[in-house]
C-alpha cells in the first residue's frame, strides 16, 4: 500500500511519552477525518519511520495501489493539521 505523509501534532515527545504522542496523533486523525474527509479507497493512519535514534510515528494518509496518488487531498490535509496543531 502507497503512503504518504502529512505530518505531525501535538506536543508529547517521543520515546519517553509514547503514549502521548500516539493519543496526539490518534486526535489528529479524527480531526483531519472531519475536516478533510478522503475518498473510498484512503484513509488517515498512523505511520512509523525507522531513525537511527528510534521509530517515530506522524500521520500519514494510505491508500490501496491501483488509486492515483491523491496529492490534491494531502496538501489540503496539511494545512488542516497545521491548523488543527495551533490551536
């Protein structure tokens, strides 16, 4: 499955407040699923990255192979989450 990023939110600090950060994320998704719906076929998911300092998760959007990238729908999704992050 493609994926691609959109970012992060919240102000825990991974790895010492895992719980945390997850819970921020989780909140963000529920957020960007409000104000920035996707299509049939994408979603909002939690994305771990490999770092040489330890994996870290931010919110990416996922979406099943055959479907076009929806780079319309991640931009607009940036900014919800950059919105949604200054409050």
């Amino acid at each position: 499955m493609p994926t691609e990023t959109i970012g992060s939110c919240g102000v825990g600090r991974f790895p010492n407040e895992r719980k945390r950060v997850l819970n921020e994320l989780e909140l963000g998704i529920a957020y960007l699923r409000r104000a920035c719906p996707l299509p049939d076929g994408y979603s909002y998911e939690v994305i771990w990255h490999d770092h040489e300092s330890g994996p870290y998760p931010d919110i990416g959007v996922v979406w099943d192979a055959p479907l076009p990238e929806p780079w319309e729908w991640i931009a607009k999704a940036q900014e919800e989450l950059a919105r949604f992050d200054d409050r």
